[in-house]
C-alpha cells in the first residue's frame, strides 16, 4: 500500500492502518530500536510508533517525511527515551495498557 493511502487510512481512522503500517514498516521501525534496545523493549516501542502516529491524525496534518523514513521519524526519540528508561514489562494485548489510557497495538 501507497504511504499516501496509510495515511488516508488514519485520517479515517480506520484500524487498518495500524496493520498497513506494521507491514511496510514494522521491520524497518523494529531495526532502529533493536540497536539500542532489547527485543521485549523493541516491539513496545514499535506498538507506540503506531499509536503516536494513529493519535497525531486528526487535527495535526504530517509533515512532510520521505518515503524511506517510514515511522523512523517518531521511532527514534521513542527508542532514545526507553533507553533511558528503567527496562519495562509488556505493557498489554492490545487493550488499555495497564490502565495507563494507551492501547498497545500488537500483531498477531
């Protein structure tokens, strides 16, 4: 799927995309945050990759972001942030995360 379609997907807040994302880059998302963090760690930063991005639609319009950056503008300064953290458990299965207010989207 075309990022201009993810995209549209958001905007209509459809929850595929959050699926559309994941597979174009979900793996590229994960290599950034694998190299500083753990694979628990990694894939809770993903999930937040992709609910960052599904809670930036409406009212904020994207700016412009290379095809090639895919969710790595919003990847990185998640990673940077867990590193800094003290490590965490899984946060939950795709409902409220531990009451916290935050979905955690996962495959599968």
């Amino acid at each position: 799927m075309e990022d201009t379609e993810i995209v549209a997907l958001y905007w209509a807040r459809d929850q595929r995309a959050i699926t559309e994302s994941e597979e174009k880059y979900g793996t590229y998302c994960a290599s950034i945050a694998r190299n500083i963090l753990g694979p628990e760690d990694t894939e809770e930063c993903v999930s937040d990759t992709w609910f960052r991005a599904w809670n930036a639609m409406p009212p904020q319009r994207p700016s412009f972001s290379p095809p090639s950056s895919g969710g790595s503008p919003v990847t990185w300064p998640l990673t940077v942030t867990a590193a800094k953290a003290p490590p965490s458990g899984k946060k939950g299965d795709g409902s409220d995360a531990g009451g916290t207010g935050r979905l955690c989207f996962r495959k599968g």
